[in-house]
C-alpha cells in the first residue's frame, strides 16, 4: 500500500493549456512576434515557463536571453491574473484527492510552473485538499526531470520512495520518477501522446483517475498483468 502520491500539475490534476497558451499568445503579441494556435501548446508546455516562452518564439530568437526574460516578465504579469480563467480540473479528479485522503494517503504536487502560480492555482481549486507539500519551480532548483523537487517531497512527508507513487501526463514526469526511484504512473488524459510515457518507461499507462487508487492498492504490476 502507498503512502504518498506526488502529482504533476498541469496535464495531470488540471488542465490548464488554454490560460497557459493564452498567457503565451498575449506576451508574442505584446513583443510584436505571431502567435501560436491552442492545438500547438501541448507540446510547448512541461519544461517550465521560460522553455515555454523559449519554444514559442521564432526559432532565430530563442537564443536571445534578452528577448526570452522580456517575454518572461510580460507572460507571468499576464498569467498571474487569469491563471484560473479557463483551467479545469479533469474530470474525477476532485473525487480521487478526497477519497486518498480519506483513506490516509498523503497527497502532494510537483510542478515545473513557478512556485507563485503552483500555489495559486492550487489553493484556488484544491483548499479543501490537506496537502503535505505543493511544490513548484523555485529560484536555484532544477526543474524536473532533476529529481530534486520529488526529494524534497519525500523529506517533507518523511515517506520512503518505495511507499511512493509519481503520477504525470509526459516523458518529463515519468523521466523525474525514474531519477527519483519512485513508481510512475502515466495518465493519457493530458497533454501529451500515450507513444510518450511508453518512451520513457512509465511505470503503468492509466486511462481513468479512480486507476490510480488500485496503483495505490496493489501497486503498478495490477496494470502490468
């Protein structure tokens, strides 16, 4: 039986791609570059906010540091206050956070979007959730797939990385859990491909929130039969 689920953010509890690609389009705009269609964004996304802006100007800028932290500030002024305009979670998900919790499994979330905006973003559609930990990118941490910020997790909730279980929608997360050496769960309601999390060795590939209660159950072999 687990003890503690970490949860990536965007793509995995919520999705978020509309408001992310808005912030983006608005900050091209803003510095006079074309923007990008919503279809695109999923796969700009899951690096952190600075590799997304990175991604999304014209490739003869993107080297630019100058232009990528101009970019940088426009974005985050924007997205700070309509962070929540069209972000939803995914459907089941608010059901499984309260019935982890009912059952005394620890819950926490490791995202690459800065840490101002993890903690926003969550406090607006989870307050009713005990987190033990909301993590996001901070200043001097590598962002995922370093292992760093599952490490951090783990010291925080005092669990053992074998009583653990990573859940994320990309090769970054399934990546992060293998560095970390956690169990990995792959979700294909997100944003990117299922052909990814089988690149990157997911654990076991889910199709439905409520699978992730069996994980926690009976492990990841329940899927692997």
């Amino acid at each position: 039986m687990k003890q503690l689920v970490i949860f990536d953010l965007d793509g995995t509890l919520l999705n978020t791609i509309e408001d992310l690609g808005r912030a983006a389009n608005y900050a091209l705009e803003q510095n006079g570059f074309a923007t990008h269609s919503m279809a695109s964004y999923p796969y700009l996304v899951g690096n952190g906010v600075r590799r997304l802006i990175e991604r999304a100007l014209p490739e003869e800028q993107r080297r630019d540091p100058d232009v990528a932290s101009r970019m940088l500030e426009v974005f985050k002024a924007y997205y700070d206050e309509h962070c929540t305009d069209l972000t939803r979670p995914y459907d089941g998900i608010d059901d499984l956070l309260r019935e982890l919790v009912g059952r005394g499994i620890a819950v926490a979330v490791a995202s690459n979007k800065y840490a101002e905006a993890t903690e926003r973003i969550v406090a607006h559609y989870f307050s009713h959730i005990p987190w033990i930990a909301v993590e996001g990118q901070k200043e001097g941490i590598p962002i995922k797939p370093d292992p760093s910020i599952v490490f951090q997790i783990l010291g925080q909730a005092k669990v053992a990385k074998s009583d653990t279980l990573y859940v994320g929608d990309s090769g970054v997360d399934m990546e992060t859990a293998r560095r970390a050496c956690v169990d990995s769960l792959g979700v294909t309601w997100g944003f990117r491909p299922e052909k990814e999390l089988i690149e990157y060795h997911a654990g076991a590939i889910i199709n439905r929130p409520d699978d992730i209660i069996t994980a926690v159950e009976q492990g990841i072999a329940a899927f692997n039969k």
